[in-house]
C-alpha cells in the first residue's frame, strides 16, 4: 500500500484541481470496506481520546491544554495520509477520461 501525504501525490487524480481530487477522494472513501472503514475510525478515536484526557487534567496542570492543542494540530497530519492510502485504491485508474 502507498502511503500518500498529499492528494497530488495520488497517481490516479494527476492534473485535477483540489475540488475534483477532494470529490473523487469522497466517492472512493465511501466504498472503503467495513474492516477499513473500522481501522480508521478508531485510528481518529486513539487520537481524539488523549485531548479529552488532557483536557480533564486542566484543575491540576493548565499545561495539558497545549498538549491537547497540539495534538489536535497534529491531527490531520496523523489521520489524512491514511484515509487518502486507504481511499486511493477504490479511484478509477483515470478519472480524466470520464470527460473526454
């Protein structure tokens, strides 16, 4: 499996500006299989999980709200490259040839 950080980087949706690559990139994601679909779902929940734990921890150390601010920064950079792996292979193999 390829691990895309970018959605430029995805061969199938070479030369597709970014609203065409996020549509196609939604239409793969929806036929992700069950299996996958659970992976990254509790990819984002072992993620979101310590946020909620740091922010509890807030009455005793108010450092625990950067903590919980970076990790939600850092989300996207954790969980984006993932979804556009596991989506990549339910694209068609040329979505330009659709329109010509």
């Amino acid at each position: 499996m390829a691990f895309y950080f970018s959605t430029k980087h995805i061969p199938a949706l070479q030369g597709l500006t970014l609203t065409e690559r996020m549509k196609y990139l939604d239409e793969a994601a929806k036929s992700l299989s069950v299996p996958e679909r659970m992976l990254l779902n509790i990819m984002k929940l072992l993620i979101i999980c310590p946020v909620f734990a740091l922010l509890l921890r807030t009455a005793d150390d108010w450092t625990s709200i950067l903590w919980a601010a970076v990790i939600i920064m850092l989300y996207p950079l954790l969980v984006k490259p993932i979804q556009y792996s596991l989506s990549a292979k339910y694209l068609t193999t040329n979505p330009n040839s659709k329109e010509s």
